[in-house]
C-alpha cells in the first residue's frame, strides 16, 4: 500500500518531471565545463611540500590567490631550493597550490553554473505561469498556497540535484587521485553546493512573485548572479590588489573593508567554508538563516497576492 505524499512534495515531484527534458542542455554544459577545469588540474605535479611564507614580508588578504601569489612571487625572486625544504622538482606544485587551484576553478565555476541555473528556474517559476494564465487553475486547485510555493521549491531543488552530485564526485576523485596528503573536502562541498542552492531558490522565487512577468524576473535573476560572482572573484583577487599596490606604494587600508564587502555573496562565503573549514559552520548558518527568510517573505507575498486568470 502506497502512503500518500503531502502535497508540497507531490507539486515538486510534478514540477521536477515537468523541467527535467528542459534541463539535460544546462547538465551537459555544466559537466563539460567541470571536466575541463578538473583535466587542467590533472595536467600538473603535485609535491607533498611546504611554502616558506616568511620569505614575503607584507600581509596578504586569506584567499586562495595567498598561497599561489606567495609561490610565484618567492620563485621569481629566490630559487625552488631556497623557498622550499629538500630537493624539488622544478615542474612541481605544492599540494596547497594544488587545493587553491581546485577553489578557484572547479568548485568556484560549478558554483556559479548551479546558482545560475537555479536561479533562473526559480525566477521563470512562478512568472512564467503568471503570465500564462495557468497559476490561476493551480491556485484553485485543493492545494493551498503554502503547499504550491513549497512544491515549486522542492521541485527547483531536485534539479539541481545532478549538478550537485556530479561536483561531489569529482572533487572526492581530485582529492583521493591528485592530492592524497591534503583533507578531502568533499562533504563541505556538498553542504556548501546544497544550502547555496536552496539560498538562491528561495531568492529566485522571491523575485518571481514580485515580477509581473517571466522576462523582468529572469533578467533581475541574472543580476543578482552577477553581482554575487563578481563580488566572489574580488575576495579571490584582494591579495593581488594588495600586492599591486604594495609595488606601487599605495595605501591598502581599504582592503578589509572591501573583503567584509564581499561577503554579501553566498558564494564568498562557500569558497571560505571550503579553503578554512575552521569558518564553514558559522557560514553555513548564516546562508540557512537567509533563506529561511528570503522563503518566508516570498511566500508571504505569494498567499497575499491576487492571481488573475
């Protein structure tokens, strides 16, 4: 005997099946896109070895960019023996480096794929049909409206579901094949990849029923997207902004406030969780507290709002 599904997850299920033949193009780009970052990965030697960062003398920002930034400037000024202890390949990279490249390529990239999907999903969600006509024939249906605003959002997280564990299973396979003496990070992968998720879903439904139609939603969608990649790919680049100006003697006092800055982003927060997993919990919280308010709110102008057919 089969138990009946509460509602919301029966909408999502529906919502799920109705968007997945839509969808195979976004999975195959992003699959593609992952395994040509993950091959230039693999394209390198990686050595069990330590960076000597006293040999730079001004402070960097705590990005990935720190560690690569330190190697290169050390080697151009100091050879491969003398930054690093024992005899070193010179076509070698430390593992960090190894650990920073992953951060700033495939798991930042698959990042910005799986929050650009679903964002535009959850934005096209509840306009689209607004503009169609057809939300009016749901919202009279049995469901209630909690149930139906729920169920999009199951719906929106399910297909995502792929992106998310095809990510899981490459850095496990970068981690396990490419840099054994470095901790797997493949679980925090998968928290930070699922809750970033739900956070933009939530924001992408939010601004679906504040949009009259599927166009202003989606391109609203795509700016948010923007705006939180770019602030991301600052935070990555704060330690060379400081080095440039360090060269040219420039004040950096702005700095911290630039890189508190460009924490409004989800993604600046994943890509921390991941390079310091000491911070990752506070992050995490933080990203669950905000869509569980970004949930709420658009659901509360949803129940409120007058549907026309």
């Amino acid at each position: 005997m089969k138990l009946p599904l509460p509602g919301f997850l029966l909408l999502g299920l529906n919502e799920y099946k109705r968007s997945i033949k839509g969808s195979i193009t976004s999975y195959s780009w992003f699959t593609l896109l992952i395994i040509i970052s993950t091959y230039m990965l693999f394209s390198e030697d990686y050595t069990a070895m330590k960076i000597n960062r006293s040999i730079m003398s001004f402070k960097y920002g705590e990005t990935p960019m720190t560690d690569i930034l330190i190697f290169y400037s050390s080697s151009l000024i100091s050879s491969v023996s003398d930054i690093l202890p024992g005899e070193i390949p010179s076509d070698s990279f430390p593992i960090s480096i190894g650990v920073a490249f992953f951060i700033i390529f495939p798991f930042f990239l698959g990042l910005i794929l799986i929050s650009k999907f679903i964002t535009a999903r959850a934005t096209a969600s509840i306009a689209k049909e607004k503009e169609k006509k057809t939300l009016y024939i749901l919202t009279v249906s049995p469901h209630t409206r909690h149930a139906i605003y729920l169920g999009k959002l199951v719906g929106i997280f399910l297909l995502t579901l792929p992106m998310i564990a095809f990510l899981y299973i490459a850095t496990n396979w970068i981690f396990i094949v490419l840099f054994q003496g470095a901790p797997n990070p493949g679980m925090r992968v998968l928290e930070t990849a699922s809750i970033t998720t739900i956070l933009f879903a939530s924001i992408g439904l939010l601004v679906s029923v504040s949009s009259c139609d599927e166009k202003k939603a989606s391109w609203r969608g795509l700016r948010i997207i923007t705006a939180m990649a770019a602030l991301t790919a600052v935070w990555i680049f704060i330690p060379f902004i400081g080095f440039l100006l360090n060269l040219t003697n420039k004040n950096i006092d702005f700095l911290p406030a630039l890189e508190r800055i460009t924490f409004i982003s989800p993604l600046t927060m994943d890509l921390v969780s991941v390079y310091n997993p000491a911070a990752a919990m506070d992050y995490l919280i933080i990203q669950l507290i905000a869509s569980f308010i970004f949930l709420i709110l658009g659901m509360f102008i949803f129940i409120r709002q007058d549907i026309e057919y």
